[in-house]
C-alpha cells in the first residue's frame, strides 16, 4: 500500500508539472531548459515508484553482487534437488523391476527343475522358451538399471557441487538443505540394492541347484539305460 501511494503521489505531480508548463503564459520554447529538467525529473520520479511496486527500498539497498550470488546459488541447488530426486525415483523403479524379473525367472527354473521326468519333449520344449525370454528381460532390466545408475551419480556429483558453490556464496541454508536431499537419496538406493543383491543371491543359489539336479538327472537316465541292456549283452566272451 505505501508504494502504491508513492506511485500515486508520482502521478500527481507529472500531472502538476504538465498543467504548469502548458498554462505559462510565457512560450514554452524560451525556456526550454527549465521545462525539460522538469518533465525529466517528473518521469524520473514515476519510473522509480513505478518499480518500488515490485521492490521495496529496503530490498533494493539490499541487491548488491553477493546477494544476487546467493540467489542465484539458491536456484542452481533447488534444480540440482530436482534432477537428483527424478534420477533416484527412476534408478528405484528400475532396480524394483530388475529385482521382480529376477524372481520370476528364479520361479521358473526351480518349476523346472521340480518337473524333471514328468515333462514330455513338447512341454520341456514350452517352458525352456520362457525361460530364455524371462532371461533376455532380466539382462534388459540390469542394461536399464546401469543406465539410470550413470544418471543418478551425475545427479549426486551435481548435487555435491552445488552444495560446496552455494556454502562459499553464504547460502548456507540451501547448501544444508541439498545435502540433505542427497543423504535421503543414498538411503532410497541403497534400500533399493538391498533387495537386488538378495535376489541375485537366490538367482546364483538356484542356478547351483540347476547344476546339481540335472547331473542327478542324467546319472538317472544313465543308470536307467544300463538296466535296459540284455543280461546277454554284459556276460563275458
């Protein structure tokens, strides 16, 4: 409300000044010195009232190079907490995806393995395909997962610059508040990894006991074929 007064009272007097200087008697043009400091001076006052709208005087006193380095500080730290909070929401998705495609696969080789024997050639056929194809997913999801991986630690590293460049400015708040954001974001991924590794670890137990079922399996089918063999044919000569 008082710059808008300001801006008021500016208005009153160009309007004064104008009234002034086309009522003179005197012709306008042998003074013209006089008129136009006033004229000048009159839109001078307007142009600065009409920008205490937006600025009061003690905030213009206020906007020196450091201030402005501050602000400016300010803004690069809230777009580094942006691209930082959008990397780990993908990076998270993306290990949670890698980390299901991996137990799905996990479920159907021990459901293989389980059948041995009991599938014929067309359903042995069926669901080795599915899992070659549930394999190719979970290699298309770990290629997903390293490319969000890269993008993340740019995000931290940006973060972390940002930070230190908005600590030297003397933002010290917003140099605390990304290097928080940045600790929560270490958190979110490592939880994130926790259940990947866990995975991997039960995909590397069943590709083990993949191993050890089909040598089981074949020394079965070997043993089976040797009691097929005619008593004639393992009599000596």
């Amino acid at each position: 409300m008082a710059a808008l007064r300001r801006v008021t009272n500016c208005l009153r007097l160009l309007r004064s000044s104008a009234r002034v200087l086309f009522s003179s008697g005197k012709p306008a043009v042998h003074r013209p010195g006089k008129w136009t400091n006033i004229l000048y001076t009159s839109i001078a006052s307007l142009t600065v009232g009409g920008g205490l709208c937006a600025i009061p005087f003690k905030q213009v006193e206020n906007l020196s190079h450091d201030s402005l380095i501050r602000r400016a500080a300010s803004l690069v730290t809230d777009s580094s907490s942006t691209f930082l909070s959008q990397a780990t929401l993908a990076l998270v998705d993306a290990i949670t995806e890698y980390s299901k495609a991996v137990h799905t696969l996990i479920a159907l080789q021990r459901r293989y393995l389980d059948s041995l024997g009991k599938l014929t050639p067309a359903e042995e056929d069926t669901i080795w395909q599915v899992i070659i194809g549930q394999r190719a997913q979970v290699n298309d999801r770990q290629d997903e997962c390293k490319r969000f991986e890269s993008t993340w630690v740019n995000a931290v590293k940006l973060c972390e610059t940002a930070a230190e460049a908005a600590y030297v400015s003397g933002a010290e708040h917003a140099s605390v508040t990304v290097r928080t954001n940045i600790q929560v974001a270490l958190s979110q991924v490592e939880e994130a990894q926790k259940l990947s590794l866990d995975a991997d670890k039960k995909l590397t137990e069943t590709k083990v006991m993949e191993v050890e079922r089909m040598a089981q399996y074949a020394a079965s089918l070997q043993n089976n074929d040797e009691e097929d063999v005619p008593e004639a044919y393992l009599r000596e000569d």
